[in-house]
C-alpha cells in the first residue's frame, strides 16, 4: 500500500486521511477464478438495496447450496420456490439463472479476463441478462482486483464525495471527473474511501 498511500498523500489528502487511517483497507488482490460465479451472484442480490438488507438475503441465499458453496450447477437444481423463499425478487432470480446458464454454458470467457481490459469485461459481462455497468464494475472492483475503476452511478461513491468535499448536492460530472482523474492509476482505492467515510463521523 506505500505507492497507493503516497500517491494520495501527494494528490488527495483527503482520501489519504481515510487510507491511512482506516487498516481494513488493504492492496486489492483479484480472486480465484472459481469464485467468479458466486461473487457475481452477491453483486446481483445486492442491486437497488441496502447492505444490511443484501446481507440477509445472501446468508438465506447461501443456506440453500451444501456447505454453503454457491455454484452454477447447483443454482440451476433449484426450484423457483427455494430461491424465492430465501428473498430473492423474482426478476433476480431470472437474472441469476440467466447468469448460471452462461457459467454453465461456457458462453462467458472468464478465462479470457486477465488478458482484457476494464471496458473488455464489461463489454463481456453486461452480455448477460441482469448485468448492468454498476455490476460489472463492482466486479472489476472486488473480484478482479482492477486498481483504476470508478463507479459514477454508484449511491455509496456519490455520498461519499458530497460528504468529503464538502458538495450541498451531487456535483456536475466534469468536478466529478476532475476530482477522480487525480487519482489515477488508483482510483478504486478512492472508491473504498468514499465508502468508508460513508460508516465515519
């Protein structure tokens, strides 16, 4: 985290101050490719609602697979009502069946993504019925470990800047852009920021 913390240090103390404070924040590592397909399951459940929400939901979610290991396989050998039953809207499940299809299809190059670029994956992942921009960028986020994505129309990242730098209401997109560009090549490390000082005094 030094040439991270340095960077901000150097081009946005204020996200610094969130960095170098808060040890929970750690270098972003991509994860194992087996898991892509569960942890796209969680950024889907988690569209449109609260954490705290997506985090109940995903326990029920989780109960229904054995050892709690989500798996395509075993999403698509499961009926309607079960997954219903563990609060999952019926557009979501539509979307994650469609998703399971795709895993199981082979019709998704995961193996391609290390070689393609941010806007490749997207491109790749927003195929798939249920998959927006917001989710695929989480994904480049979280599972990825892609260092330089920011999610303009992620409420969390939106909050934060009002409430970082002081904006009364959502600033334009070019005071958006302007704000973000200093952070690169870095810029999901500015995310975690964002949402950090979301859960701050």
């Amino acid at each position: 985290m030094r040439k991270v913390l340095a960077h901000f240090k150097k081009n946005d103390p204020k996200i610094y101050f969130y960095l170098q404070t808060d040890p929970k924040i750690e270098r972003l590592k991509p994860k194992d490719r087996k898991d892509y397909f569960s942890r796209l399951c969680v950024d889907i459940i988690f569209q449109e609602i609260s954490g705290k929400a997506g985090d109940a939901i995903l326990a029920k979610f989780r109960s229904l697979f054995p050892k709690k290991r989500i798996s395509a396989k075993k999403f698509l050998a499961l009926g309607e009502p079960e997954i219903r039953a563990a609060g999952i809207s019926a557009q979501k499940a539509k979307y994650l069946k469609s998703l399971a299809e795709h895993f199981c299809g082979k019709k998704i190059r995961i193996k391609d993504f290390d070689k393609m670029t941010d806007e490749e994956v997207i491109t790749e992942l927003t195929r798939i019925k249920g998959i927006g921009r917001w989710t695929a960028e989480m994904f480049l986020m979280s599972t990825l470990g892609r260092e330089n994505v920011f999610s303009a129309g992620d409420l969390g990242l939106r909050k934060g800047l009002m409430k970082v730098y002081g904006f009364d209401e959502y600033p334009p997109e070019k005071k958006v852009e302007k704000i973000t560009s200093a952070w690169a090549p870095y810029k999901t490390y500015g995310c975690l920021a964002l949402w950090r000082s979301n859960d701050m005094p």
